[in-house]
C-alpha cells in the first residue's frame, strides 16, 4: 500500500518548521522521516540519528578537458555560457553546469562528462523511527535531484518497514526543492509566522501545493508576537479555503528542549506542547479517512492564479 505523506514546508526561513516537524514525529504512529531541506538540514540535530549507511550522490556532471588530445583552439572557452573553461583551458567545477555543449563543440573530442559527488544520502535509526537525510555540498547544484533520491528512499523504507506514513521536513522558499518536495504528497502543513514577509510567504507556498494539486494546511507559529498578522493570515487562509489549524504560542520550552536534543513534546507539557498535540489530532484525522481521503475533496480545494493584491 503506499504510504500517506504529510509535507511540513514553510514559504520563508525561520518559521519553526523543523521543530513542529520533530515534534509531530514524536507524536505520529511508527513513521518514516525525511529530511528535504538538504541545502541546510538539521532535523538531525533534535532527533540525534544513529547513522546506518551513507552513500555518494552523483549530482550534475563535470566537463574534464584531455590535455594530451586538445589543440587549444579557444572553441570550448567561447560555446561555454557560464565561464567555466578559462582561457587556460581550465574548468572551474564551481561553474560548470555539466551541461555538455562543450562537449559537443570540441573539434577534437578532448571533453567528456565525469560523474562528481555532490553530497551526499544517508539513512538513519532515530528514536521515533528511520529516517533518510542528506547534505548537498556548498556551491552544488542539483538539490531538487537530491531531494527526489531522499523521497524515494523514504518510499523504499516505508515499504520494507511496513510503516504506512512519512513525515517530511521540507525546505523554505518555493524554488526547486520545494517542488520536489511538495510533488505528490497527501498534504502539505505550510508554517507561517505572524509578520507581513510570514503572511506574503504562506501565500507562495500554498500556490506552489496548489499547482501540484496538493491539498494545503496551515498554522500560525508564534501567533501571540502579532495578534493582527495571525488573524491576517487566518483570514487569507479563509478568503482561499485553507483549512487553519489553529495557533502555536511562543514557548521559550522550545529553545530549551533543542538545548537539550529533545522535541517540544518530550520537554514537559507546557502551552506549546498541548498546542502541538492539538495541531497533530486535526492534522491525523486529515490523513485518516481511507489514507487517500486529503487528495479526494479534502483540505485547500482547488488553487486559482494568485494577485499582487494576495501578497500584499
């Protein structure tokens, strides 16, 4: 059976959205975790993964220039776009994109794709299950790539294990992570914070779910900061049949429980504890019905194109 994929994504940094993550995998029935923010993960750092396997992840290709057989001619140096063959016949594998033109301009056949490790994937025991991870190289390209190979590896663990649920921590913005993040999941929980950038934020993530026909939650974190941005976003959410799950209050329980490697939940029971036990009760019962309920007429509706006016 395929398993239900909960998405906990954010349209800016800062939100708190790994920390919700790691909670709702302490409180979620045995699950499959992933770590798609693999330009800057740090689930790891709340859920202290024993490491199981790690392998190589072969992201964009590297023109490499055979000295013996190349003329100098200067061709390679004048198709490159990006620069990154200087005059000295040099790559610059900061620069080069593998996309193979001056492969095919060489006169002399003197270029050729390598493969280059660009990160790497890991898979991982934690106390709440497997999880699978990964970490893209500074200045790598690729990372919707790598976020599909750590999706799929969830989905392969999901299936050897039995477990009928991944929980992923998805990375900010809306750019190509995020899209191969929120690419066939059940649903997506779009973190927001109560600031105009947190409000404008919410709106891009919730198109690109959309876009994908993904249905889309949301939840105010930090709410008691600005009590009219939460309930401008709670209205934005209204006026575009967001379904919101209510508000999460700042809790200084947060830092302290990360101080200490836990999740807000194990460190006591104070107000953004029972909050996020609240938050997992709507959003389990969202997943619930037939374990494909959420994508037949569940949360979100249908998206339509959004204004200027929808991110003002």
């Amino acid at each position: 059976m395929r398993p239900v994929q909960l998405a906990v994504v954010s349209g800016k940094g800062g939100t708190g959205k790994t920390t919700i993550t790691a909670a709702l995998a302490a409180l979620a029935p045995p699950a499959v975790l992933a770590d798609c923010d693999v330009d800057a993960p740090n689930l790891h750092l709340l859920l202290d993964p024993t490491i199981e396997g790690r392998e190589d992840f072969h992201g964009l290709p590297l023109a490499s220039v055979d000295a013996a057989a190349c003329t100098r001619c200067g061709v390679c140096h004048r198709t490159c776009r990006f620069d990154a063959i200087d005059e000295g016949y040099a790559v610059d594998p900061a620069g080069c994109e593998g996309c193979g033109a001056c492969v095919l301009a060489c006169p002399e056949g003197a270029i050729r794709l390598v493969e280059r490790v660009s990160g790497e994937v890991l898979t991982s025991s934690t106390r709440f299950g497997p999880m699978v991870h990964a970490t893209l190289r500074a200045g790598e390209g690729a990372s919707g790539k790598l976020v599909c190979e750590v999706r799929q590896r969830a989905e392969r663990l999901s299936q050897s294990t039995g477990r009928g649920l991944i929980i992923i921590d998805g990375p900010p913005g809306t750019g190509c992570p995020v899209i191969a993040t929120l690419s066939g999941v059940d649903l997506a929980l779009v973190v927001a914070e109560p600031t105009p950038s947190g409000r404008q934020g919410l709106a891009r993530a919730v198109e690109v779910a959309h876009h994908f026909k993904v249905p889309a939650c949301a939840v105010v974190n930090r709410a008691d900061w600005n009590d009219d941005e939460a309930r401008a976003i709670e209205g934005w959410c209204a006026s575009r049949g967001v379904r919101a799950l209510g508000r999460l209050p700042y809790d200084e329980a947060a830092t302290e429980a990360m101080m200490a490697g836990r999740t807000v939940v194990e460190h006591g029971d104070g107000a953004l504890s029972r909050a996020v036990r609240a938050l997992w009760g709507e959003l389990e019962a969202m997943l619930a019905p037939g374990r494909d309920g959420p994508r037949d007429g569940g949360p979100g509706g249908t998206a339509g194109s959004r204004s200027d006016e929808d991110q003002r």
